[in-house]
C-alpha cells in the first residue's frame, strides 16, 4: 500500500501510516530504524541499496530527502506492504524546515529499538550534534560520495566520536582481514609497509592509517596504476607478505613459505557496505584508532 500526503504534519504522517498497517497488516520483526538524509542527486541509488539492506535486517527506512525550495514544506510517501521487507517513508523536506528535520522524523522511529542515520554523500561535520545525527545510536557516512573524499575523510577524523563510522571503512574488510590472516600465518614481525593505490584514494589512506595504528612501523602510499588499492605489501625478516590485485574480483596473496595464491578480493556494491554496517551497532576501536592515526598525520606529528 502507498499513500501520498502533500505539505502534510508529522501527526497526519503517524496516522497515515496506522491505517496502512491496518490495510496490509501490523509489521512484526523490524529490528532498526534507518534514517536516510541524502538529497535528489543519488536518490535512486540510496533507496535501492535500502530496500535491498531491508530483506537482511527488516526495519523502518526513513528517507529524509531535502529539496532545495526556500518555501517550508514536508512532502510524504508512505509505503507497506508490496513486497516491502519493513516500512518505507520518504520526506520532501524544504525551506527552514530543513533546519529542524528531526522534530518530523522523531515521531516515526520505532521504539525500543536502535536507530541508525546514513549520509550517502556529503554530511555535516560533527554528526552528533546534527539534529538528525543526535537521534541515533550509530551514524554512518560515505566518504566517497562526497566532492573531495580525502578531505571527506579528514572531516569524518576530526570529528568523530563513538558510534560513526565511514563506508570507506567498510570497503577495506577484504584487504584487512587477508592481511589480518597473512600475519597470523607468518608469525614474523613487519619491518615496514608499502601501500600502493590510485592517487589521493580515501580508502587507501584509511587503510595505511590503520597499518600504522596497528603495527607502528613506517607505511608509504605509492602510487599505482589501477583504480582504488592495488597491492599491499609488509616486509618482515622472511621477505614480503603481498595482497596485489590482479584483475577485478581477485588478487594474489604470497606469504614467506608459502606457495602463490589467488583468492577473491571484489570490489563490493553499496549495498553490502551497508548492510554490513547494519549488523554492528557497538562502537568500532579500531576504526577510531586509524581516525586518530589520520587526524595526527595531517597535523604532521
């Protein structure tokens, strides 16, 4: 069932969506409220990767899409049912309404359970104190979607406190976890890394930082030739442990010892990064630990 309410009230928007459930049935099992801000240049896109996140964790999706209209105005369509694996409400906020958003989305978070808010593209800088920010338990950004994703990223160091996180982190669990079971497999103490990557990729600057929090040894970012992480290499006293993307959706992996290998290493669409940032809602230490490794290299200590 779909319902259309034009410049309509957070009240009629709860009554609407009553009567829905009415029609098709009460929603049993939701388990999060995903609250989406994002705007018309990749709305598609989002909502695509949210209904499909929906089928793996049922939940309310909240899309909070701001119009660039100065008149104050909120917009609503309300969707269950259909197929829908939850409750599907999309906001057309405009004018100064934008500026108190959550005063409209706090009524529709279901209770007792946790909320989380995505930022597509660009976000504000410090997410907690974002009026949306501040009604959730976890809040996730995109660093790659922004203009400048290094930058993005350095913004997202500065600021970040427990809970956010960043899918440019969640585009790194491959490369961490094969180099993670690489040094279990060597038992051999790295010397020194070597990350090589397309120029300013903000996923590759996120996974030296990590190296260096981890490790502590000096890690170098050259420059590849293939587009995102290309190959990283960690030196240890047995020779060089190598993750090195081959070809798309696959890499070599060499340990001392061992003989060549090639395993999967694809790169993941948007919608299983977020998915797999559904699936945590505790704070990440370690990806705090690298935001601080990237806030100190770019105050050069």
């Amino acid at each position: 069932m779909i319902v259309k309410l034009k410049n309509t009230s957070a009240r009629e928007i709860s009554g609407a969506l009553i009567e829905a459930h009415r029609g098709v049935g009460n929603a049993t099992g939701l388990v999060l409220t995903l609250v989406i801000v994002t705007d018309d240049s990749r709305f598609d896109e989002v909502l695509e990767a949210a209904k499909a996140s929906a089928t793996v964790h049922p939940s309310r999706v909240i899309v909070v899409n701001y119009a660039s209209e100065d008149e104050r105005n909120l917009d609503a369509t309300v969707e269950v049912g259909e197929g829908l694996p939850g409750d599907l409400i999309v906001l057309g906020v405009s004018g100064e309404l934008r500026e108190h958003a959550d005063s409209v989305v706090l009524p529709l978070l279901l209770p007792d359970s946790p909320t989380i808010a995505w930022w597509p593209h660009e976000a504000p800088d410090n997410l907690a104190q974002d009026p949306i920010g501040s009604l959730a338990d976890r809040r996730i950004t995109d660093a790659a979607g922004c203009s400048d994703p290094v930058a993005a990223l350095v913004r997202r160091a500065r600021n970040h406190v427990p809970g956010d996180t960043d899918l440019t982190w969640t585009r790194l669990t491959r490369w961490r976890a094969l180099l993670a079971a690489s040094l279990d497999q060597s038992q051999q103490q790295v010397t020194e890394a070597v990350v090589t990557a397309a120029p300013d990729n903000a996923p590759a600057i996120l996974l030296a930082a990590w190296l260096t929090s981890r490790l502590h040894v000096p890690v170098t970012y050259e420059q590849g030739d293939g587009p995102g992480v290309n190959a990283v290499v960690l030196r240890t006293p047995d020779g060089d442990i190598t993750v090195r993307r081959v070809a798309e959706g696959s890499a070599i992996y060499q340990v001392p010892g061992q003989p060549e290998r090639r395993v999967a290493l694809r790169r993941r669409p948007l919608t299983d990064l977020l998915t797999e940032e559904l699936c945590r809602l505790d704070a990440d230490d370690i990806f705090e630990a690298a935001a601080e490794q990237i806030v100190a290299e770019s105050e050069g200590k």
